[in-house]
C-alpha cells in the first residue's frame, strides 16, 4: 500500500528556484509529494493555517522574501509559542551566518540553495519531520507531567486541609470524653473494680487516639507549610543530657542498658531546640519500645571538621530487613507490627524525617535483622560561641 504523499508547502518568490527544489525532491522517489507554493512570506503563513489541500507537512521557506525574512516568518507561524505548527527548512541563497537564530526561532534546518542536492534536501525534509514530531511528543508528556503534578499539589494541599480541619474537630470532644472519663474514675462513689478496669481501657485507647491526632496535625502542618523553626545555635550535649533524664525511666522498666556519651567538647548545630529533641525522643523511645528484654541502647555524638554534627542510636532489637527499610518513612506504615503488642502509630519517624530536612540536615538508617538498628541524623555544625567578655577584650586591645 503506498503511502499518503507529504504535502510541502514552498514560500519561495522565485518561481525558477520553486520548480528547482520539486524537481529534486520527486528525482530521489523516495516518497510521493503535494506541493503548495506561495510568493510572499504572508501568503505562505495564511496557507500553513488555512491550507487549501490539506495539512502542510512541511515548509520549505526562502530566507529572503519581498515582504518578510525567515526570522519574521518564524515568528508569524509561532504566534507567540515556542514551535511553528509544523516542521520548516530555511532554505538561503548565500552562506549566512544566521543558522543558530534560525533554529533558536523554530526552524529544524536550513539549507543552501547553491549546495542543495536531490539526497540532502529530501535528508533535510524527512529529518525535519522526525524531529518535529519528537519535540511535539516531548511538549505533550511535559505537558500532561506539567498538569499531574499541579493536580497532585492540588489534591495533596486539599488534603493537608482537610487533615488539619479533621484533627482540630477530633481533639475538642475527645479531651471533653477524657476529662469526663478522669472525673468518673475519681469520682464519688469509687469505681467497682470492674468498672476501673473498663474505665482505665477507655483511657487507654482515649490517650492513644489524641496522640494520633496530634501526630497527624503535626505531620499536616508540615506537609503544608505552615511549620515554622526557631533557627538558632543549639548545644547537643544539652539535648542530649535533657533526653537522657526524659527516656531513662522507660528503658529501665524494660531492663535495657542505656549508654549515652561522655563529652569532653561542645557540640554545637544549626537547628531549632526544641524540634531537635522532638527527632531525638522519638529515635529513642522506638529503640525502647522495639528492642528485646535486657538489651542495649547506645547512642553516639559525632562530628569532622567541615562536616555536619551526627547523633546516632543503637539499638539491639530485631532489625529490619531490605524490604522493610524501603518503607520505613512510609505514613502509617508500621512495617507488620499493626497486630503486636507495642503501641504505636507509624508517624513518628516520618515527622522526624521531615524535621530533620526542615532543618537542613538528613536521616537515616542501618540494620541488621538478628543484630538490631543504628538510626541517625545529621545536622550542620554552627561556628563556637565567642564569649561576650572576651570580645570586648579583643576590642580594647
């Protein structure tokens, strides 16, 4: 079956030149053509929208034209985009050296009139063609990339929103159920002991329910921007000794050596305090609440010159496979431990993670299953603090 000819559109004033480059074109028989022509470089931009034999595959356009050059004829068939609505080849009469305008401007080639052949003009258009209908390809998926990723920031500000709303609704008539709860459970008479144990279950699952929704709100505030920092020169060893007191109770209650280091120097960040020991606490409380009975918790303090400072804690619970390191700062991902014991919602480290990175810094994990996990965080070092006295010593001096 043959094909359907391309139809080639000429805006050439020199009807000698015209018939010139047909012949060439239909020497080569690669491919059967229709021809268009057009002596001025309006005329040749009103058939390219107006065609009277069908859509134009592509234009030959002579650089110099009574009324317009090709630069000006690039621009009429652009309308103010970055592509002419189909491929053209300028084709010149002299050597120029006007070809990077050219295809800055929207041609695909340009050609020599005294250096063109029946094999390379019809190189030229077939090019053209291939090549048009890849940029065009390209500008459809960037395009529609373009507008999946609007419309997934649109859904996911829609639904930081609505979390945001949905968590402030919760938390207002939970507290009341918890208040009331507390009142009943002191109240006069005294609960049967039935009634405590039932009393302490609604307690229970009323405490685990807020922090849900706290964490929730927290991780949507997040997500939508409105998280602000109090950036600021931290000491870590301060933070560290303040978690130390905070997290030693729970680890005693498991049995779990806890080692926390010995600091012979500063360790000073760029971070917000109080952020900080938020990321901190959750790494510890989860090396508590996963690790075996009787275990070890170390944590480290570490830093390199030119370097960010990094705070790692070790822990000797179960391990995590490749697998489930993948998912690790999933939402709600608690990687099969849904069904377990140990409470838990599966937000924690991806609120650390995104603090972390609000900060400037970056989190991560190594584990070994059977051995356990060594979860850490870095964050930039910040410059010693100059001591006022001395400052005003130097000054003087």
């Amino acid at each position: 079956m043959s094909r359907t000819p391309l139809h080639i559109l000429l805006i050439e004033d020199d009807a000698d030149d015209c018939a010139d480059m047909r012949q060439m074109l239909l020497q080569t028989g690669r491919r059967r053509y229709a021809f268009s022509e057009a002596r001025l470089g309006a005329a040749g931009v009103r058939l390219v929208f107006e065609p009277e034999h069908g859509p134009v595959d592509c234009v030959l356009l002579d650089y110099g034209l009574p009324d317009m050059d090709a630069l000006e004829v690039l621009a009429a068939l652009r309308q103010g985009s970055d592509m002419p609505p189909c491929p053209v080849v300028v084709i010149t009469g002299a050597l120029i050296d006007e070809g990077q305008r050219l295809l800055a401007a929207g041609a695909q080639d340009y050609i020599g009139k005294r250096w063109a052949s029946a094999e390379s003009l019809t190189r030229a258009i077939e090019n053209a063609i291939d090549r048009f209908a890849l940029q065009r390809e390209r500008k459809r998926i960037e395009q529609a990339l373009f507008i999946a990723k609007a419309e997934a920031e649109a859904a996911n500000q829609a639904k930081s929103e609505f979390l945001l709303s949905m968590s402030h609704e919760l938390r207002s008539p939970l507290n009341v159920i918890l208040g009331f709860t507390q009142l009943i459970e002191n109240g006069t008479p005294t609960p049967t002991p039935g009634q405590q144990k039932s009393i302490k279950q609604v307690l229970h699952a009323g405490w685990y329910l807020l922090d849900l929704i706290n964490e929730v709100l927290e991780l949507s505030t997040i997500e939508s921007g409105n998280m602000r920092l109090a950036m600021q020169t931290v000491c870590l060893n301060e933070v560290l000794d303040e978690c130390h007191a905070m997290i030693q109770a729970q680890a005693q209650e498991r049995g779990l050596v806890l080692v926390f280091p010995h600091f012979e120097e500063a360790f000073l960040v760029d971070a917000d305090p109080m952020r900080t020991k938020q990321v901190l606490l959750n790494l510890l409380s989860n090396a508590v609440k996963y690790n075996r009975n009787a275990g070890r918790i170390e944590v480290r303090c570490s830093a390199t010159p030119g370097h960010p400072v990094r705070v790692s804690v070790q822990d000797t619970g179960q391990g995590l496979s490749a697998e489930q390191l993948t998912q690790l700062f999933e939402p709600f991902n608690r990687l099969g431990q849904e069904s377990g014991t140990t409470a838990g919602t599966g937000v924690g480290l991806v609120i650390s993670k995104r603090l972390v990175e609000l900060m400037g810094g970056r989190i991560g994990v190594e584990s070994t299953v059977g051995v356990g996990s060594t979860f850490w965080f870095e964050l930039q070092a910040a410059p010693p603090l100059v001591d006022a006295d001395e400052t005003a010593l130097h000054s003087a001096l």
